[in-house]
C-alpha cells in the first residue's frame, strides 16, 4: 500500500529482522534479533512496516491473545522519518485489524511523548508502569545450573488467572529461550537474553514469598550479567521486592487501554512479559 510519497505500508517479515533490530537499536531498547522473530511468528498479520526508498522506516506490531485481548508494540520510526505521520498511519491500520477481528481489548505501555498521538486514538489511561535495572556483579559467586523447564499446565492455570487472558502460546516461546525457568507451586518466572541486559520476567506468583525466592534464584544464576525488570508499581511486593535486590527505578511508562475494561490481579503479575507483550 503505497500513499504520495512513495512510503510503503506491508507486512514486517523475517529478512526485515536486523533493520528492525536497528530500529529499536537506535531508540535504545533492549530487544535483540529473537525478540523481533519471535512477534513475527506469533503474530503474522498483526506485524507492520513502512518502507521508504527500499529502507525499513517504522514498525508496529499487534499480538492478539484470543479475542478477549491484544497489545500494541514496537511502535518505532526512525529519526531521519520522524514527522511524517508513520506512527498514525501504522497504528490506525493494526486498530483496523483489531476491530475487524473484534477484539474485545487493546493496550499498549506508552511513553510521556507518545501518550498524546494514543488518546486521540481511542486510548485512556489505565495505570503506571516502571522499568527497574540493575547492574551485573562485579564479583559474581558462580553459575547456577538451569532448572527444569516449567510444567505446561501449572503456568496456564496461574497466568491467565492473574492475566485476564491466554497467552499460553506466548508463555510456551519465552519458556524455550528462559535460563532459567523457575517454578514454585503456583509461581512461574521466566528470564531471557537482551541487547543490553538479561530480561526478568514474565512472572505470576500466588504469594510474595515465593516470588522473592523465585527472583533471588534467578539472579544468582547470572550474576555476571545486568538485569531489567518491568513491574506494575501498583503491585507494592514487586518494587519492594526489586528495591531489596538492589533494582532501581530507571523508566516511566503509562498503560493505556482501548475497547472493554480489562484488569489483570495485579498483586500477583511480579513481572510483565515486556514493553510489547503486556
């Protein structure tokens, strides 16, 4: 679909991977080549480019769990395209295809800058949410072995009761890139590799007992490496948790949503799944 300019509106496809890489390179995020491949697979239809000139210039993906829900990501332009409009014409065609589809719910996580361009497109507030870092040990104590990959129905039971939603199929993907997967009773965490730092989360857990142990035998698997972890701030245990093992609130995004009111339990999401997972 191309308009007067010449910009091309298509589907983002696989040889896409490393410009798309450079995108969220040059915006500074974390998400590595498997991040992006891993959308892609996931959610065909929903992941969109604009080409200009035979060049990547911006990306928006819609990943949809069941019709009950669906998260906007990777809302990217790159800066030499900025001010043309690609955003809005991106997320107007993935709202398109979420209303086609009809999806009961739509959320995204949005920066201060982009809150404004969201609201004139149906979205509102819902609640904060915060990115936590922390920096590798400069004495780490040793590897831990990896644990036992997480049984495939104890995690759904727990995510989609905290969720709102099933998003089995995604939980299935990170568990197959998680070093390690941990599980206690009815808590799951999930960590993975980041272009700049390891990724910790998703994580659901029944108590906060269990999801400091879970959180503490993850860090101590991979000392030697810097850490990010998403929470909702609402959640009071996750950010004592994260203050406690030494995280420090480093990023300030808001959770907005489209469409029917739908609100995870909160006091059990110890960590999301990512910026552009929910």
């Amino acid at each position: 679909m191309r308009d007067c300019s010449g910009a091309i509106l298509r589907k983002l496809v696989a040889s896409d991977i490393p410009a798309a890489v450079g995108l969220s390179k040059e915006a500074g995020w974390n998400q590595t080549s498997e991040d992006w491949r891993m959308l892609i697979d996931l959610a065909p239809p929903g992941c969109l480019a604009i080409e200009v000139d035979g060049e990547l210039a911006a990306t928006t993906t819609l990943l949809c769990y069941g019709r009950r829900l669906a998260w906007i990501g990777m809302v990217l332009t790159r800066v030499s395209n900025r001010g043309r409009g690609f955003a809005r014409r991106l997320l107007t065609q993935a709202l398109t295809q979420a209303d086609e589809m009809r999806i009961e719910t739509v959320k995204l996580d949005a920066t201060d800058q982009g809150r404004p361009l969201y609201e004139k497109m149906g979205f509102r507030f819902e609640q904060k949410v915060e990115r936590w870092s922390r920096p590798a040990s400069k004495n780490p104590s040793g590897t831990m072995p990896l644990a036992d990959p997480l049984p495939a129905e104890n995690w759904r039971v727990a995510d989609r009761r905290s969720f709102g939603a099933d998003r089995s199929e995604l939980l299935e993907r990170l568990a197959q890139r998680s070093q390690p997967a941990l599980f206690i009773e009815g808590s799951y965490l999930l960590t993975r590799s980041g272009r700049q730092t390891r990724y910790l989360g998703p994580s659901v857990c029944d108590a906060p007992k269990a999801a400091r142990a879970l959180m503490a035998r993850a860090l101590r698997a991979e000392e030697s490496h810097g850490w990010s972890w998403d929470l909702l701030p609402k959640n009071v245990d996750a950010a004592a948790i994260a203050r406690d093992l030494a995280f420090t609130p480093t990023r300030h995004l808001q959770r907005m949503v489209r469409g029917k009111e739908l609100r995870a339990k909160e006091e059990m999401i110890y960590a999301i799944a990512g910026f552009e997972l929910g």
